[in-house]
C-alpha cells in the first residue's frame, strides 16, 4: 500500500480545521455567557431550589464543551449546586469530544454523526439525573477547601514578558484564531445539514488547514514559551477571549493528536479491513476499553474515542456512550484542586456507570 505522507497530514489538518470550527463556536459562547454572567456565579447562594440541582447539572453539563463543568466545580466549591448536580454535570458532559462528532463532516456521514451526538447526550443526560437524584437522596455531600478563586479559574500567566512569544500571543496567534474562527462559521453551521456555499468551500479547505497549524503554534507557544501578566482576576473582555483562544487551540491539539493515530493505526498499521473485524468481534472488548480512555483527566481521552468513531467501520455506540458517561472533561483539574476526594469519587462511580450502561446498549442491541 502506497502511503503519501504529505496528504495524510493535509488530510489531516483539514479535518482538524473543520472541527476546530465547531470547538470554536462553543468554547467562545460559553466564555463569553460566563463573562456576562460572573456575578452571578460568585457568592455562596445556591442556584434555584435543591430538587432541581440535579437536572441543573445534567441541562449544564450537555452544553458541548469543557466550560460548563468548570463552571459546575466553582459553583460546587462555593456550595452554589449539591454533590449529585455536580455528579451529573460530569456524567452527562461530553467534554470537547461532542465538536469531533459535530464537525467531522469530512470522516462519516453528517447524519450518522448528529445522531451519535444526540443519542449519546440522551443517555447520558437520563443517566446523569437518575444518579444525580440517588446521590442527593443518600445525602452525599463532601465539602470543599476553601481556596483562592484564581487557583480554580487557572492561572497561565506568570509575571515576565518574552517578546517574541508575547507578540505571538497577545497579537498574531490571538488575532488569527479569532479570524479563521470567524472564516469558519458560516461553513460549520451549513455543514450541520450536509449543505455547502459556492466558491467557499475551496477557501474554507485552506483556511481549515492553516487554522489548525496557527493553533498548534499558539499552543505550544502560549504553553511552554509565553510570560505575561498574571490575569487570574482581570475581568475584561480581551482576557476572556484570549483564555478562549489558549482552550480552542488546546482542543485542536489534542484532535489532530488524536486523527494522526487513529487514522495511521486503522489504515497504515492494520488496515481498515482488520482493524473492522477486531471492532466487529469484539465489541464487549470495546466497551470497556472505551470506558478507561474516557474516564482518563481531561478531554484527550474523549477526544480519541470519538475520533475512532467517525473513523472506525462497526465501532460500537455502546463504548461511544461508555466513554461519555465516564469522561469528566477539564472540568476535572478544578476540582481536584478543590476537593480531592469528590473528584476521585465523581471518577470512580462515573467509570462504574460508564460500564453499566454501556453493556446495557450493548446487550440491548442498539446501534446506528
């Protein structure tokens, strides 16, 4: 097999790109909501009556994206949500992995993609109410240090300005991310029916391409070069954009990570036709596997399992939901800063639902 190592990495880029588009619509909605409404999430007030916490968290934690259940740990660590709203934030999110079933119109087929998203949410929000409700009804509550808002929130700045990666920041790799995104919207949103804009699309393919390396570069820069001010307390509209930029790059990393290994192991390494007997034959397998990746710390692990979704012939919706229940997204970091103890506990009964239900799918036959 004739292997072009140029076009599988623009192929590659492209794909990313255009799910970039859709990680940026959710990310900058939801940091913008959260702007607009910080007062309200400060003090220590519970959010509406303690019956309906749970299904606060379930309604929160299917928003696409890692925002809200960041959200849902500060609220949690200022005793605005009970532990079961908290628990059903986490069982219900999808973290950054529902943008690879939104916008990987180039993989599988758009319907088969939008359906996954909204099956995988129906359960999981089901699933996260009932637990959600068992929880508050044992009457678990595990109360959180008290720490410094900035802690939660997530510093990436420390006191020293290096010019180069500061221009490259605060200016060029800002600008250009917000730019593509722009560029990008009005084909994520005609994408979601399968539809398509004359003399766009041609353009959208390269800015796609060049919107995935743009955010690479800021990712590394902005991660592992860039000093600037300490901004944990600024409350203006260019800081929370650029936290908004840091998290798209951030997840765009993480997909193109994620489609150069699956792609290359299905296709390279395997071959799609073995690699589609393993998934066939193995589901049970599949479902477990899918639960531990998922129920690793972040959105990486979600990430891969809904990149081997689009990608893998047969692969079971039973481990896509699996891998749903049993993710936390980065709503995670905050909370083990805050409370140890609960977000171990959110991870370990996550997992042990994730398989739960899971194997319930599976046994029940559903497929798409």
């Amino acid at each position: 097999m004739d292997f072009n190592l140029w076009s599988f990495v623009l192929d590659n880029l492209e794909a990313t790109g255009v799910i970039g588009g859709y990680v940026s619509i959710s990310i900058i909605g939801v940091y913008l909501i959260t702007y607009a409404s910080r007062g309200k999430l400060s003090g220590n007030n519970q959010i509406g009556p303690s019956w309906s916490h749970p299904i606060i968290g379930a309604l929160l934690g299917i928003i696409p994206g890692c925002g809200a259940t960041i959200v849902v740990s500060s609220m949690y660590k200022n005793r605005k949500i009970s532990f079961g709203g908290l628990f059903a934030a986490f069982i219900a999110t999808l973290g950054e992995g529902s943008f690879v079933l939104l916008g990987a119109s180039d993989e599988a087929s758009v319907a088969a993609n939008l359906k996954a998203f909204l099956i995988v949410n129906l359960v999981g929000a089901i699933v996260a109410i009932i637990f959600g409700y068992l929880v508050d009804m044992i009457g678990i509550n595990i109360n959180s240090h008290e720490i410094p808002e900035k802690i939660v929130e997530q510093s990436y700045h420390s006191s020293k300005v290096t010019k180069i990666p500061y221009v490259i920041v605060e200016y060029v790799g800002f600008y250009l991310i917000l730019t593509f995104s722009a560029f990008l919207l009005p084909g994520s949103i005609m994408a979601l029916w399968g539809g398509g804009i004359t003399g766009y699309d041609d353009l959208s393919v390269w800015a796609a391409i060049l919107f995935t390396i743009f955010s690479i570069i800021f990712y590394l820069v902005y991660k592992f070069n860039y000093k600037g001010h300490d901004c944990s307390y600024d409350n203006n509209m260019r800081t929370t954009l650029l936290h908004a930029v840091f998290d798209i790059s951030t997840v765009i990393v993480y997909v193109f990570a994620g489609l150069l290994i699956a792609n290359y192991s299905i296709d390279i390494l395997v071959g799609p036709e073995t690699f589609d007997a393993w998934m066939t034959s193995s589901a049970f397998v599949v479902v477990v596997i899918a639960a531990i990746i998922g129920a690793t710390p972040g959105c990486g692990g979600m990430i891969s399992v809904a990149v081997a979704f689009i990608t893998i012939p047969n692969f079971p919706i039973a481990a896509l939901i699996a891998a749903g229940i049993a993710t936390s997204g980065d709503g995670i970091f905050p909370l083990l800063v805050s409370n140890k103890k609960a977000a171990l506990i959110v991870t370990v009964f996550g997992f042990i639902i994730a398989l739960m239900v899971g194997y319930t799918v599976l046994l029940l036959g559903i497929e798409i």
